[in-house]
C-alpha cells in the first residue's frame, strides 16, 4: 500500500519478504541505529527520516547476510 502511494508499482501479496528486524531479533535484537551501528561501523544519519531508514535497512540486511549467511541458509 505505502509504494503505490508514493507512486511506486505495488508488491504482490504473495511476494516474498525479508525482515531484516525479524532476523536480528534471532541473532541480537536491537533498534536499528544500534543495527546500523554494527553492521556499518558508523552512526546512522538522518534517522526515523523514510529515505535514510530504507538505506539503512538495506546496508544491515546486507551486513546481516555476510555475517549469518551460514545461519540465514
């Protein structure tokens, strides 16, 4: 619903999600500046704005992916 409001082609019901917090929550569970934090090695700019929290999200998914890949399957 949020990507067809910003104009954006929408997702499939059925599409497949990725949780990056669901994730963390097995491994850590933390919020995700402390996220950002450990898996980038810098404080999180610009936090809680849209933009920077996705970008964020992506840099700790990937940094979730090359430190529990093994876990992640």
């Amino acid at each position: 619903y949020e990507l067809v409001r910003a104009g954006q082609r929408g997702v499939n019901p059925n599409h497949p999600v990725i949780d990056t917090h669901a994730i963390e929550n097995m491994v850590n569970g933390h919020n995700l500046n402390a996220l950002y934090e450990r898996y980038c090695g810098a404080p999180l700019e610009g936090i809680h704005r849209a933009e920077a929290d996705a970008m964020a999200t992506v840099a700790v998914l990937r940094g979730q992916t090359r430190v529990h890949g093994a876990v992640l399957g």
